[in-house]
C-alpha cells in the first residue's frame, strides 16, 4: 500500500510601509510587498500569486502577470506565480478645491461635509511589480533571486483623493496598455 505523507508548503509574506512628512501639506509614502513559495512542496493553486490590477499595479489589467504559459486560455486568468514582489512609492500633497463655494444651496452643506469638496491630496505615483515561477527551467527564475528591473512592471499616475473617496488615472509604461481610470473608497496604501 503507498503511503500518505502531509502536503507542506513554506510561504513567506511581507508589507513594509515607511511614511514621510516633508513638508505640513506635503508627504511622501512608501510600500514593498512580497508574497509566496520558499520551500516544500510546490503551491497549491489556490495559494499561488500575480501582479496587475488596482491595487498594486493599476495601469495594468486584473491579474496582467499570471505566470501562465502563452498557449495556456482560461477566462478565470488564475494566479500561477510561485512568488510575487511589488514597490509602490507616492507623493501627496494638500491642494484647496474650493468646490464647495460652487453648492448653489446650503442645504447641499451635508454633501460637501461628507464628501470633502474642500480639500483633498494630489497624489503622483510609480509602481512596479513582479511575478514569477522559481526554481531551475524554462522561463524560470532560479530560487535565489529576483527577475532583473528590467523585466518588472511599471506604471505612473496622478489621482486626486479627498480622504472618502479617490479618483486615479494610471499608465503602463513601454506597453500597448490604455490609460486606466481607478475610483476608490479607501487610500491605496
């Protein structure tokens, strides 16, 4: 009879964030976060990573780095990557909209409290993001290392947030990809 031995994986993940005030209205914030496979058996799918979408690389679609191989058709686009590292850095700073002075009626008062027509931050961003297989082959990465720069992801974009809700334009650079247009209820990091 064969015998049955445990599926173990080791994963490693991490967010680091560093936030930097240099000037009363003006910041600069900083995030790098890595997820994925470091030893054990291969990931399980539903354990495995991409890059690509609004969160950490908004210029770019859902799930635009799959580690899928390019024959490979799946409408679900699932996450193959073993391992996954993105930075994100922006800058904000305090601007005054005045928009509320433009409420024809004061009875609008409420809207403009809840919706933050006053002020809000100008942020300009960069991201770039990874996803890749590990270990020895084709169109892997060995598992001592990380792809070169090169080969990462990246996007800029401006975007306007009055701390209830954001507005964000994002472009891939060197790609064919649109400029995206991302509304958010919360800060991206």
């Amino acid at each position: 009879t064969p015998s049955c031995r445990p599926y173990r994986d080791g994963t490693l993940s991490f967010d680091a964030r560093r936030y930097t005030r240099f000037a009363p209205a003006s910041r600069v914030n900083l995030r790098v976060v890595g997820k994925g496979w470091i030893g054990g058996d291969p990931l399980p799918v539903q354990r495995r990573v991409s890059v690509g979408g609004p969160d950490l690389l908004p210029g770019y679609g859902f799930r635009a780095v799959t580690c899928a191989p390019a024959t490979f058709t799946d409408a679900a686009r699932a996450a193959l990557c073993d391992r996954m590292l993105a930075t994100q850095l922006e800058v904000r700073t305090r601007v005054n909209l005045g928009l509320s002075s433009l409420l024809p009626d004061r009875d609008l008062y409420g809207l403009d409290q809840l919706l933050n027509l006053e002020q809000a931050d100008l942020v300009l961003f960069g991201n770039a993001g990874a996803a890749w297989l590990a270990g020895d082959g084709p169109g892997r990465v060995p598992s001592n290392r990380i792809p070169v720069f090169g080969e990462w992801k990246k996007d800029v974009g401006v975007g306007i947030d009055t701390g209830t809700f954001a507005l964000y334009l994002a472009k891939a650079i060197g790609e064919a990809e649109p400029v995206r247009f991302t509304v958010r209820l919360e800060r991206r990091f």
